[in-house]
C-alpha cells in the first residue's frame, strides 16, 4: 500500500467525476430533493412527524445514493478494462479501494453537508444534538454506503448486476433499521438481524440526535458504523479481481 499511489487514484476518481455532470447531480443533489419531498408530504399534517422521520431518512438517502453510484461506477471501471490496465502498474488492490473511498468519502463530506443544511436551514428540523455532529453521522453513513458499493462492485459482471444487488444489500436494511418500526419491538428473529446490520446503528445515531441527544450512544453507533466500513472494504480488497470478466 502506497499513500501516494492511493492520493493518485482518488485525484483521478474526483476528476472523472467533476466532468460528469449528471452524477455530479446525483450525488450533490438528489439527497437535498429527497429530504425536501420528505418535508413537502408532511407539510399540511400535524404533529412532528418530519422532526420524527427526518433524521432516519437523512441517515438512508446518502446511504443509499452513495452505494449505488459507487457500485456502479467500479463495476464500469472492470468492465472498461481500466482496471486490469491500472493493476499492472505498481498499484495494490488496496490502493485502488482506498483511493475511491477517499475520493467518494470527500464527495460524501459535501453531500451530507448540503443535506444538513438543507434540512436544519431550510426547512427546519429540529435536533436536540449539535448540529455538527448531525452532519458527521450523515458523512459516516455515506462512507458506509461507499464501503459497500464498493464490496458489490467485487461480484458483479456488469452494472445491471451491480444495480441488482440493491435488493438484497439495502432495502433489508431499510426495513430493519428502526425506521418504521423500532427494533426493541419486532420479532426476536428480526431484532436479532437488525442488530447484525450496520444501517441499523447510523440511524440509531440520527434518531437519538434527533430525540435524546445523548452524545455516547451516537459516537458508540458512529464507531460501528465505521468498523462495518472498514470490513467491507477489507473484503473488497480481498475479493477483487485483476481480471476483467
């Protein structure tokens, strides 16, 4: 592993990107259009249901945007070539993981900061936590997101492949995660996979920023969340291919 071949990669990884303007837009924008629609539907509804869900949601939509450009964006590296191309020169499988979760990882710190903005600015929800800590939960869970788009990437043929894997990757952890129901209430079974999924503990941290504000349990959930990332892309690195398929 080489900082500088790792810097490398993640440099290319954000220029490529800079020129794309409609992922660029994907992933700077759509989280901010989401939490808005969000806020849209419960506009004329009392309570505080969007004080109750915002934080959740702000939580899964970088999430879920993060893993699926990601994925699709290292599959279409492989299939390309570029890939077995880069992996003959002086470059480790690390180096290449690593400098896209860098690069991915910058792009979340924005992303998540406009969604943070956008929610607590704009359209007002209210966190007992700080808000700072709001906006480095929601970039840890984009990191998660980016960690395990880049795991998928590592079994899929072709972007479709990379696409299909969103199913069974994320939309479980969706149902799991506490959002809808909370998990002290379902099944044991359910309670017990709950547990075993990392999205469940981002948005743990949201939620008790959003309601209890108590700062251990969220940097206890943001330490999870973090070794979860860390595993996925120690697998990447170890499942990924030098040949392209």
């Amino acid at each position: 592993m080489s900082a500088r071949v790792t810097l490398a990669v993640a440099g290319r990884v954000l220029t490529q990107v800079r020129r794309d303007h409609r992922t660029l837009a994907m992933l700077l924008v759509v989280p901010c259009l989401l939490i808005s629609l969000l806020w849209w539907m419960f506009a004329d509804l009392t309570g505080d249901l969007f004080d109750r869900f915002g934080p959740g949601l702000l939580a899964t939509f970088p999430f879920i945007v993060m893993f699926l450009v990601t994925s699709v964006t290292t599959l279409r590296e492989r299939s390309s070539g570029t890939l077995e191309r880069l992996l003959t020169m002086p470059m480790g499988r690390l180096d290449f993981l690593l400098g896209y979760a860098l690069a991915f990882g910058l792009l979340a710190a924005v992303q998540s900061a406009l969604a943070v903005a956008v929610s607590v600015g704009l359209l007002g929800l209210d966190v007992a936590g700080p808000v700072w800590l709001l906006g480095v939960v929601a970039v840890v869970d984009a990191v998660l997101g980016t960690a395990l788009g880049l795991l998928v990437s590592a079994f899929a043929t072709t972007e479709f492949q990379a696409v299909q894997f969103m199913p069974a990757f994320v939309l479980p952890q969706i149902l799991l995660c506490g959002l809808f129901v909370p998990r002290a209430s379902m099944p044991g079974v359910l309670a017990a996979v709950s547990d075993a999924l990392p999205l469940s503990y981002a948005v743990d941290a949201m939620q008790e920023l959003g309601a209890a504000a108590d700062v251990a349990e969220v940097w206890r959930d943001v330490v999870v969340v973090l070794c979860f990332a860390l595993a996925a892309l120690g697998l990447g690195a170890a499942t990924l291919r030098r040949r392209t398929p």
